[in-house]
C-alpha cells in the first residue's frame, strides 16, 4: 500500500510540532514559515498555518460514542495502538473518546480513541485483533 497525503489547517505551528512531534513522535520532514510534514506511520501530513482556523465541531452517532466529523488517523497493529495509547495517557492528553473496544464481539471489532490536537483537528487511531475485520460487514 502506498502512502496517502493530508494537508490541515491549525492556527499556530509551534504548537503544531509540539504536538506532532512531540506527543505523537511524528518525524519532521521539510517546512516552512507557513507549513510543516510529518510522518504519521509513514504517511505524510501537512499542518498548514491558518491563523484563522476553528475546528468543526460536528459529531456522529457511532457505537453509543458522538464521533468527532471530520477526523483522521492510522489503523495501526494492536502493539502500535497499545504503545500509543499509553504514551498519550502518560503525556495527559484529553481524550474525546478514551482508547477501547467498539462493536465487541461483532464484525469489525476494533481497538479506538479519539483525540484533537492543538486547533482542534480530530484524529482517530484503531487497531483490530484480525485485519480481514477492516472492512467487514457480517
């Protein structure tokens, strides 16, 4: 699979890496005064300076949680998503929905948390015990 591209607004880019880099442990890749790449699990991400940006603040109902709309992140292994489950419960970050389990004995069953970075941007990290859930339906 190759890698995708997300560019994204935030309203301040010091915090920006502090986040991306910092938290998360995100590489930095090139920037500038108006834009900085990481590499989120190999997929590049560009926070782009908007001094103006809000965060969107609408939600879906999914699995008795509101999930944040819109929202981004990486299906990860179930280490990968443990370790970084536990790395931002140590770094005290906020959590919209607290890392668990969702649709528990159902098809897609899948390891989930939500978080929001400095100008508000949702990110959804999951994990499933068996890949092949990624898409299922029955």
């Amino acid at each position: 699979m190759r890698p995708f591209h997300l560019a994204f607004p935030v309203h301040d880019l010091g915090a920006a890496r502090a986040f991306y880099r910092g938290v998360l442990g995100c590489g930095e890749g090139r920037s500038s005064d108006h834009w900085i790449d990481f590499d989120l699990y190999g997929h590049q991400i560009v926070a782009h300076l908007d001094p103006q940006a809000k965060p969107i603040t609408a939600s879906n109902a999914v699995d008795g949680h509101d999930v944040p709309v819109p929202h981004f992140g990486v299906v990860l292994t179930m280490e990968q998503w443990t370790a970084l489950a536990d790395r931002l419960t140590a770094a005290g970050t906020h959590f919209g929905i607290a890392p668990h389990t969702r649709f528990k004995g159902q098809p897609g069953e899948q390891a989930t948390m939500f978080f929001y970075d400095p100008s508000g941007n949702a990110l959804e990290f999951k994990a499933f015990a068996d890949d092949s859930m990624l898409f299922a339906t029955e």
